[in-house]
C-alpha cells in the first residue's frame, strides 16, 4: 500500500460521449501504470464507499476516467460539472507490464477504458475495440495505435460483429485485454489455442479496494484471488472461466 493517498482535484470536464457513457477529467498531476485505478467519490455518506474507475488517459497536469453510469454511485459522477470537488484515492491494483515484441490490446465495451493510457504508455501496439452501438471517441484511439480494428454489434460507424469476430492472435507476441467476462473467455481460449499469452484485467464489482472486504474474489489455479489487491491483471490461463 506505499504510495497510496487520497487527492482532492476539481473537475474539468464531465462530458457524455455515448448514451449513458460519461468521460471525466480532473486537473491535477497523478500517477498509474496502466490498468490501474482509482476509488472515486463525489458524495458526503451515500453511498457508503467510492467507485473503481480505470485510468483512461493521464499527463503532466490531468487526469481522466471513461464510465458508463450503471448505479446510484455513477450518476452522482455524471452529475459533477466544471470547478467541483472530486476525491481520488490511489492509484490501485498491479497493473500492466509491456511485453516485448508485437503486442494487442483488446477491449469490449467499457472495457476499453484502460486501453488508451495503456497504447500511449506502452507505444507501438495494436487496438481492437468493440463497441454495442455507435463508436465513441474513436480519434483517441486511432492517434495511440499502430494499427486500429474498430467492431460494433450494430455496424453503426463500424464494422459490424464483437471485437473478437476473427481476431487472430498468431502474429502477436502478447495480448491484453478488458471487457465484459464471455469476451475474455473466448479471447482466452483462441490465445491458447494459438499459444500466444493473454493478460486480463477483470471487471468485478469492487467495495472497498484495498482488499478488505473479499467482494471482488475470483477463481484461479491457484485459489481465490481479490481482483482488486491481486489484480485487476492476470494471466488469463491462471483463471477458471467456468466457476
């Protein structure tokens, strides 16, 4: 937990990028490898605890974070404008090392929220996104990447399908992936298939963040890990997709 500590920032921007999708950015210098995180909280007592949200882009002098408003907890995110207060507390979980060689990340949904910090910190890689509808800050993307492959289920703006409709994994040294669990489920399984390693970094619902309160506990080889303490990245053949 060395290097932890809780930051008040005021908010730049709040904008909704997609129906329900909101892209957050706080003025402020802040550290994260990628895919870590940060617990954020805009509230007095309700809720209770902060939310987990992935770092989407970071520099000198800002921060940003991508969300989908799913509960109580990020509409009251979704309703922060310019000059509020915002609490970070990080930066949280182990996070992503670059393999050498050719790389790809791969992120479905929400789950490319840690992808464009991770593109522009590891450089050279490829980025496949997937989007349900219409794709959403694309342009971001496309200036981070090597090569862009750009899917959604609707073919609205994109080609039509899931990120992982063809995906071939044989020319890559590694993958990275984010998304929703049947995403990484299948990317594991054609990574294996093609003996090319997959890192996952998993999306659990998260309490407390600092490994407390066993919420985020998943299964792997090894025992019941806590996806906010031991990860939120793992090897991919390490989990047991089915439990």
């Amino acid at each position: 937990m060395d290097g932890l500590a809780v930051h008040s920032a005021p908010v730049l921007t709040n904008d909704e990028v997609a129906p329900g999708v909101f892209h957050l950015v706080v003025h402020g210098s802040f550290s994260a490898k990628p895919a870590q995180f940060y617990m954020l909280r805009a509230w007095q007592l309700d809720p209770l605890l902060g939310r987990p949200m992935s770092v989407f882009e970071r520099t000198e002098e800002q921060i940003s974070f991508l969300y989908e408003v799913r509960g109580r907890g990020t509409e009251l995110l979704s309703r922060l404008k310019s000059r509020d207060v915002l609490s970070l507390f990080g930066p949280l979980g182990n996070g992503w090392e670059r393999s050498t060689g050719r790389i790809a990340l791969i992120g479905g949904g929400c789950g490319i929220a840690p992808l464009l910090h991770t593109a522009k910190v590891f450089g050279e890689v490829d980025l496949y996104l997937g989007f349900r509808d219409r794709p959403f800050l694309v342009e971001m993307f496309a200036q981070a990447a090597t090569q862009l492959v750009v899917t959604s289920e609707t073919g609205d703006g994109a080609r039509k399908g899931v990120v992982t409709d063809g995906f071939d994994p044989v020319d890559y040294e590694a993958c990275y992936a984010c998304g929703p669990h049947g995403m990484l489920k299948t990317l594991a399984q054609i990574c294996n298939t093609a003996g090319v390693p997959l890192f996952v970094s998993l999306e659990e619902r998260m309490a407390c963040g600092i490994g407390a309160c066993l919420g985020c506990a998943v299964k792997t080889i090894e025992g019941t890990r806590r996806v906010c303490l031991d990860g939120p990245v793992f090897r991919a053949a390490e989990m047991l997709w089915d439990v």
